[in-house]
C-alpha cells in the first residue's frame, strides 16, 4: 500500500551562503527557479560589495515551492590549534532537523554508459563495483544496507532514481540545455556527488533519500586504476587519482555519511556520532581522522580511502542497523513524467506539480585533491 506524502503548504525561500563573499558583502536572494532541463535548480543573488558596488550573480541551488536544492563546496584547509576527537558524521538535511538515509535495504548503482576514455575497458566498471563490495563487506557484520550493481544504461546527472557513475570529461560542469547555461564546479574537485533527498520537518520520511549520483572530473584530473602498484591511466591532463578511491569515498556520501571535518564558517556545524560539534577542517587533525574514508582531502595517487575504517562502518551501521532491516529490494520508482515517485516499493509516494511540491534537497559533495604540506 503507497503511504502519499502530502506537501507543505508553506513556502521558504533559502538564502544562499557564497563561498567567495567577504565578511563585509551582503548576499540576498533574489529569486529561486527551476532550469529548463528540469534537473536543478537555479538562484539569482544580488551581492552587495563593501566599496559600494553591487551585482547580480547566478548559482546552483535554492528553492522553489517546497523543493531545495543545496550544493556544497569543498573549500581548501587551513591551519588551527587543538587536536579535536572525531567520531563519524551523517549528513543532514538543510534545517538540520533529520539525518539522510535510504528507506531500502538495497542501493542500486547504474553506472552511465559512456564510461570514461581514461581506463581501458570495463576498467571504471571494475573499481565501481570493488568500492561498492568495499562497503559491503565492511558492514556485512553489523548492517542490512548493500550496494548492488546494474548493467550500465545511458545517464544523465538527475532525479530520475538512478543512481549513476558520470565522468566529465571535455567541461567540468552541469551540462548546458536549451537556454540554460553550463554550470562548472570548482576544479580543484575530483569528484561530485549529488544527494536528492525529502526535507520537510512534517514529513514523516523527512531525510529519504531517493535519488543520489556521482560525477567524475576527468578534465582536470586523470583517472586511473591500478595505484596499489603502479597507476594506469590513458588520461593526459592534471593529477592522478585513483578511481577506487575516490569512488570508496563517494559512496559513503551515497550512504548518508558526511565528511569529517567541518567547512562552511558561515554556518553551523553538525554533531557528530558522539553529539559533538564537528571541527573546522582548518583545525589541527589527527591522525585517524586524515586516514578515515570520510575525509575531506585525497592526496594524488592516493589508495588509503579503498577501504572504509572502523569509524567509517560505524557510521553506516549506525544508519542501518541489521535489527532494523526493512526488507525492501526494489530500486526508487521515479516517474518523472507525472511528477511522482514511490519509494523501496510503496514506502513513499512524492509529488512534484505546480501546486506543490516535495520539500526533495540536492546536496552535493566535492572530493578534493590536497597538497600535501612538508
């Protein structure tokens, strides 16, 4: 039986934090808007500078009717004092009112099928599926969740309740679509991924994920496989990266797990699996807390995420505990058409019209490559 998901009939406007503004700038919001593709949504900002200036500037992310879409950047660290104690961190929904996760007991993972020109053969394929197994086998003793792969199809980045392997390989950026521009990400980012979750306080499955999917940069980095001994790669432009590793790391993001320092000044940090705050990524960390799947940073050629740690499965465990097992082994159902979806056969029905709409958020979380200090 499909339980409907009412919408809220209040309507918040989210005002969006720029990474770039200085202390003295004011950002406001403008107004919030779907792109014509249908697959994100856009802000206008007016940024007012400190020298009396002012502008108008376009970012992924806002909200309309009830539907937010949110990106996060990764920003570089910094230096700090006090060693911090860590424990695993779940990612949360915008107001911080219900951490993310999935209503099945399966994730099904539909790699796209245009691949990546950096490995030969099925070669991403492979390290998809040995980062999901990774997960898998990690957590077998004390969590129902698991990645289960599908034969690949022809993808695009977007709520359709495929959760999908893109490599970007001439622009990294959103695609253009008719007359909605291309949107690039940042390019010290080595990999994306997007979180479409429910994110309404009066929603009874307030933080469902349903949609999640995971985009490479092949522009300014070069894929490879094979680093455990000697990285191998067709890729010619920027860093190494080993495809595993990233992919391990990304895949805790599909999970609900979040990274495990904190980054956004400009707003509040969350708790913690120990309920403390979670530190700024500019503090002094120790050594664990570099070494965890979950950390923000990956070092060039770098395997050492492959593996979830202890801290890591934890995380997951304590998302989906074997006790709690819902026995649901169907993929999201995502009619894209009629504006619905059903969630692990039934658990969740969602409407997205012009009368309502889903509070569904788009979280994004890049993986940065980091300079290794002397």
């Amino acid at each position: 039986m499909r339980r409907h998901i009412v919408p809220a009939a209040t309507v918040a406007l989210v005002a969006l934090a720029l990474p770039a503004l200085a202390a003295a700038e004011r950002a406001t919001l403008v107004r919030s808007y779907w792109g014509e593709s249908g697959s994100a949504i856009y802000s206008d900002i007016l940024v007012e500078h400190d020298d009396g200036t002012s502008e108008v500037v376009t970012e992924l992310g806002g909200q309309v009717g009830d539907l937010r879409m949110v990106q996060f950047e990764v920003v570089g660290p910094g230096s700090g004092n006090g060693p911090p104690r860590l424990d695993f961190v779940r990612t949360l929904n915008k107001g911080k009112t219900a951490p993310l996760h999935w209503a099945n007991s399966w994730v099904f993972l539909t790699p796209d099928s245009a691949g990546t020109t950096d490995v030969a053969g099925d070669g991403e394929i492979q390290a998809f599926t040995a980062a999901a197994e990774a997960w898998n086998s990690g957590v077998q003793g004390c969590s129902y969740m698991r990645l289960k792969m599908k034969p690949s199809m022809s993808l695009e980045v977007k709520p359709d309740g495929k959760n999908t392997l893109k490599f970007r390989h001439d622009r990294w950026c959103r695609p253009a679509y008719g007359s909605e521009p291309e949107k690039c990400y940042r390019p010290e980012a080595a990999a994306i991924t997007t979180l479409f979750h429910i994110d309404n306080p009066q929603n009874p499955d307030n933080g469902l994920i349903i949609d999640a999917d995971i985009e490479v940069n092949a522009v300014d980095y070069q894929v490879a496989t094979g680093c455990e001994s000697s990285c191998v790669t067709a890729g010619d432009r920027g860093i190494v990266q080993d495809l595993q590793n990233t992919l391990t790391h990304e895949l805790g993001h599909v999970l609900g797990l979040d990274h495990t320092c904190w980054q956004f000044s400009n707003d509040t940090a969350p708790l913690d699996g120990n309920g403390k705050p979670v530190p700024s990524c500019d503090s002094t960390l120790p050594a664990e807390v570099l070494d965890a799947t979950m950390y923000t940073y990956q070092g060039p050629r770098e395997i050492k995420k492959r593996t979830p740690e202890a801290d890591d499965i934890n995380g997951v465990c304590a998302i989906y505990p074997t006790a709690e097992d819902p026995m649901i082994f169907e993929e999201v159902d995502v009619n894209t058409g009629s504006g619905c979806c059903s969630v692990g056969g039934g658990r969740a029905a969602a409407r997205r019209d012009g009368v309502g709409l889903l509070a569904i958020a788009l979280a994004t979380g890049a993986f940065v490559w980091r300079r290794r200090r002397r």
